[in-house]
C-alpha cells in the first residue's frame, strides 16, 4: 500500500509538471524496389492537471490509509 501511494504522488507530480507527452510516429507512405519512403509524424497527448492532482490525492489517501492499518 505504501509503495502504490509513492508510485501514485510521483506520477501525478510528473503530471502536473509536464502536463503531457509527445511520441513520433514513422509511417511508410511507399515503397518501390529498395526504395522507400517514410513519413514521422509527431503526435502529443495532454494530461490534464486534474488527472495529476487526482494522482496526487489517491497516493497520500493511500499513504495514510496504510500507515493507519498498521496502528
């Protein structure tokens, strides 16, 4: 429990720090013989912040919650 509610609180630090993510993609557009051609596109994924918070809060309820069932 205690390791769940750390892993919870860095992600959704992480979250409201970067706010989001970007990958690239390679898609092939043709290929004719042993030539090829290729296109990256970039694509980006937002988290919003109350995905980050929401995180932030499940991860110390979780802190709590486990220091609490050892008492």
């Amino acid at each position: 429990m205690k390791s769940l509610g750390i892993i919870l609180i860095v992600i959704g630090v992480l979250a409201l720090a970067y706010q989001g993510f970007t990958y690239t993609q390679t898609k092939q557009v043709a290929k004719i013989g042993s030539l090829e051609i290729n296109n990256q596109e970039q694509h980006t994924v937002w988290v919003p912040p109350v995905v980050g918070g929401a995180c932030v809060v499940a991860g110390a309820a979780s802190l709590a919650l486990g220091r609490r069932s050892k008492f």
